[in-house]
C-alpha cells in the first residue's frame, strides 16, 4: 500500500492512498472462493458449482464488497500507523468508482479528515472556586408545609343557606363549562366540560378568574379577555377573544391543619416526621443548586484554558444545532432580549463563537476523562436510564425496552454520568471553599459574565443536564472504546 500526505494544515489531514492490484484480486478470489463453497444453484450439487460461474453471477456484488472493506481497511491502517484520531469519520473519496468484474486494477482514494487537537490538561489543583450553601430555616420548612397543605386541601360544598344571594367570591372554586370565540368562531382548544377555576387565582389568562367573581350556579355570562404577546400558542398569542361561561358548583377550599392527622394521611406516623421530611427535601434542593451554581463556575474557568483549536467539523455541527434552536425561537416571537435588534451576520457570528466554546470545553472534558480512566459502568448507566425512563410516567417500561433495542439511545444518558464524574474528579483536585450565604444570594442569577456564555443554553431552554461539554464526553468514551469521532452535542 502507498501512502502520500497531501495536506496537513492545523487539524487538516488529507491523504492520497493506493492498494495495488493484487491485494484487491487476492481478496477478491478468496471471497469469491469461499462463496463457491456455501452457494446452491440448479444442476450443481452444493458447495461444487464452477468458479467461472460463481464469478458471474456474484463477480460485481463480490467485487463492491471487497473495494469497500479495502478502503475501510487501509483507512484504519493509516490512521493508527501515524496515530491519529478523527474528529468526524473521515471523507473518502474513490479515484474510479466504478464497480468493474474484470482484472483487478490499483485501488487509488483520498481521504481527507480533521483530526482531534493535542490537548494538555491544566493543573487543577490551581483552580480556586467557592461553593455557596445555604441552610434551611425553620420559616422556610413552614412555608414548604403549608404549600403542601394547599395542595392537598378538600373542596366542600357551600351550604345553601350560607350562600344566600351572593355569589362566588375571590378564593371559591367555582365550576365551569366555558366556550371561547374569537371574532364570533370558536378556536381549538377553547372548550371546557366542568372546570375547576378559583376565583382571582392564578392559572388561566389574565382577567379570567378575576371576572367570574359574584357568579353564582346557574348563571351564564360573556368575559373577555386578550391573550398575552406571548402565548405559547402563536394564532392566539395577543388576540382579543370572548368566553361564555356557565356556574355549575361552588365550592370553599379547606386547608387541612398542620398535625399529626395531616402526617399520617401522608404516611408518616406524626407532623415532626413529616417536618423532618421536609427539611431534608429543601435541604437537597439548595445543595443541588449550590452544586449546579460550582459547576457552572467550574466550567467557565475550565473553557477559559481550553485554548487549542477546535474541529470546524464538530464546530459546525454544533453550530447548526444552536441555529435551529434560536429560529425555533425566533419563529415563536421568544428571542432572547439582546439578540431581537441585531442582524443575521451579527448573530451567527456570536452563536458560531458559542459553539466554538462548547467544543473546546466538551473536548477537554472528554480528554479529561479519558487521560484518567473515568468511565461509566453499567451499573451507573442503568440507574441513569431508569431515571430517565422515570420521567415517562407510566410509561417506564416501554422507555426502557427502547434503550435496550436501540443503544445509540442511551449515549446521551451516558454522556451526563461522565460529565458529572470527570466534575467530581476535578473539584476534588481544585481548592474550594465554602461559604454560608442567604437563599437569594444562592438563587441569584449567574453573573453576567457567566451568564452570557451560555446564551446557547437559554436558546430553546435545554436542560441543564444538557450542559456544555456532556455530548463530546460521551462520543469520547465511544472512541477510547475503538470507534470514531469525539463529537459533541447540539441537543
């Protein structure tokens, strides 16, 4: 086999390859030997059929499979003698690809690819960071109760003698039917059978709950109101439309108290079972986002040195993903405040500087743990796909039968356990410190500095488990396994 390099420019790689004729004939007569011997046709007994007739009949299918097995082959061969690893498959392109059965001739193809940067790791012992925590107060375990409370408050019925004249007043529960025009023409989505609405609560559009107020059973009156600018639904978002609603029930909500009752219709034996319950569960969510507030700082610092080249190719993948995502919300009139005044260019070429970082920091994040053998086990990956089965309610099961069909399913969940691994990996070499601070100093807003590179994440509100860098950690983990290309995310 000859090899010439005809480029190499940066990450760049493209290559000029010859297999000579006599590799292809050789593998070629053996395939085509080896199917002489498995092969049935009518007047030759099995295994015995000629091979002038075997070439044939099968010489071009045979003849396709070995070029394409050559230039997989021979590929691979270059790659791993100059010890390099693609950043995308690479792109090959055959000097004759025509599929010819006659004698063999020189298998000459190009190979082009972009190849992963040399990456060195920063010292992470030199990184300082502050993990803001907050702790609970019994005011706020209080509040958390009564909102239980509320939740699983009873709705009785107001006697008749009570209600006398009057009809429904702010904080009643009255049921509807309601029937919604615009312009006269009842719209999708605008009907309702035996709607639970409290009167002045939240819930349903602005002026809906509030002018149903004085309504008693039996009575039937026309509000109108204006869908907000921002409607989910763009062919309702700012239109005027009437309602035709009718009182069916009114009803008085009833808070249940705070005790020993209310526990044990929740399953715990006493009201300082369930109290301590619940300063756990608080206590849980202001840890997980002091730690969703470090690793956000932790990724803003770790992109920072993340300074080598990225790909184009896995630059412009990612692009591409961020792109959809801000026409998506471009289309729905939800463009992000300081994007809605600047022009195409301006925009892309932010977005592209975006992308740009995610893959740097998806690509040190990857080397990260490959470097250091951080890997997800089965064990840890199963849990992660039960867990997000789990967000399918009654459907876990079905979920769960599709990762096992369909592996490529569960690199995205994979992805995230490596990720949140190689965090923990780093933040135990990194000097961090502590610092008790109030609820809203924790629940604050990121910074603008770090809150501006991440204008990709607002784009479409991906998760957070979709943080920057999961996507090129997972294909990582793909390629120190044997296959290609560390690519990350554009989900």
């Amino acid at each position: 086999m000859q090899v010439t390099e005809t480029l190499s420019e940066g990450l760049k790689r493209a290559f000029t390859v010859v297999v000579p004729a006599a590799d292809i004939e050789s593998r070629r007569a053996s395939r085509l030997t080896d199917l002489s011997k498995t092969i049935q046709l009518p007047g030759f007994r099995p295994g015995k059929v000629p091979l002038p007739i075997v070439r044939q009949r099968y010489g071009k299918a045979v003849t396709a499979e070995v070029l394409e097995q050559s230039v997989n082959d021979a590929t691979r061969q270059v790659l791993e003698e100059r010890g390099l690893r693609p950043a995308l498959q690479p792109k090959v392109d055959l000097a004759n690809p025509e599929i010819e059965t006659g004698p063999a001739r020189d298998l000459e193809f190009k190979v082009e690819l972009e190849v992963l940067p040399e990456i060195t790791l920063p010292d992470f012992s030199g990184i300082t960071l502050t993990r803001l925590k907050a702790e609970i107060s019994p005011e706020t375990v209080e509040q958390n109760l009564r909102q239980m409370a509320e939740r699983n408050r009873e709705l009785l019925d107001i006697p008749a003698e009570e209600l006398g004249d009057r009809g429904a007043a702010k904080g009643e529960v009255l049921t509807v039917d309601y029937l919604g025009k615009i312009d006269d023409q009842p719209f999708p989505g605008g009907e309702g059978k035996d709607v639970d609405v409290e009167v002045g609560g939240d819930g349903f559009i602005a002026g809906f709950s509030e002018q149903i107020e004085g309504m008693k059973p039996g009575e039937t009156r026309t509000i109108h109101v204006t869908f907000p600018e921002q409607y989910f639904n763009k062919d309702l978002a700012g239109k005027a439309a009437s309602f035709e609603i009718t009182a069916k029930r009114l009803r008085r909500p009833k808070v249940p108290e705070l005790d020993d009752e209310f526990a044990q219709k929740l399953a715990f034996d006493n009201i300082g079972e369930l109290r301590d319950f619940m300063q756990r569960r608080v206590q849980q969510e202001y840890d997980a986002m002091s730690r969703m507030r470090l690793k956000r700082e932790l990724l803003d610092v770790l992109a920072e040195q993340a300074t080598f080249a990225a790909p184009e190719g896995i630059v412009d993948r990612e692009f591409e993903g961020i792109w959809q995502r801000l026409q998506a919300d471009r289309d729905r009139g939800q463009l992000d405040e300081d994007d809605r005044n600047k022009d195409e260019d301006t925009l892309r070429t932010d977005y592209r500087a975006i992308a740009d970082r995610r893959v740097r920091l998806g690509l040190l994040m990857a080397e990260i743990g490959r470097v250091n053998n951080i890997v997800v086990s089965p064990d840890e990956l199963t849990r992660a796909l039960r867990a997000e089965a789990s967000r399918y309610a009654g459907h876990e099961a079905e979920m769960m039968e599709l990762f096992r069909k369909y592996p490529q399913m569960t690199e995205g969940a994979r992805g995230q356990v490596l990720e949140e691994k190689v965090v923990d990996y780093v933040l135990e070499l990194a000097q961090v410190t502590e610092e008790t601070v109030p609820l809203e100093k924790l629940t604050e807003e990121i910074p603008v500095p770090l809150q501006s590179a991440r204008k990709a994440e607002a784009s479409g509100q991906a998760a957070e488990q979709k943080a920057e860098g999961f996507g090129a950690a997972a294909a990582e983990q793909k390629e120190g396994s044997g296959e290609s290309a560390a690519e990350p995310s554009g989900n």
